[in-house]
C-alpha cells in the first residue's frame, strides 16, 4: 500500500506501513514508515523530483 493514495511517490512502499502523518518542511514532504518485515522505522522525504529513505546506506529515488 502506498503511504498515501494521493500522493504519488515513485517508490514501492507495499512493504512499509505508515507511522506517522505526512508533513511538510522546507519545501520537501515527509513521512515516517516501518518496514513491516523487520520492524524498523524510517523517515522519507520526498521534494517532488527526488526522495531519500532513511536506511543503513541512505536510499536515494527519483521520480520515474
């Protein structure tokens, strides 16, 4: 599921689970999610054309 069927996010969150409310700050969406396997919760930050996740090696995605 994504974080929010509204917003489209060019990343595959069906492995995420939303944990906290969409924000936005300095121009860049945030969310946090937690990663339904593991447990561990990240931060994604999304500006419209790239985005990062929050994860041992700082995940960078663009907008496809």
């Amino acid at each position: 599921t994504a974080i929010d069927s509204h917003v489209n996010f060019p990343y595959d969150y069906s492995a995420y689970e939303k944990t906290t409310a969409l924000a936005v700050f300095g121009g860049k969406l945030y969310a946090g999610v937690r990663d339904t396997g593991t447990g561990v919760s990240h931060i994604i930050s999304w500006d419209g054309v790239r985005g990062t996740i929050s994860t041992t090696d700082e995940e960078t995605f663009a907008a496809s």
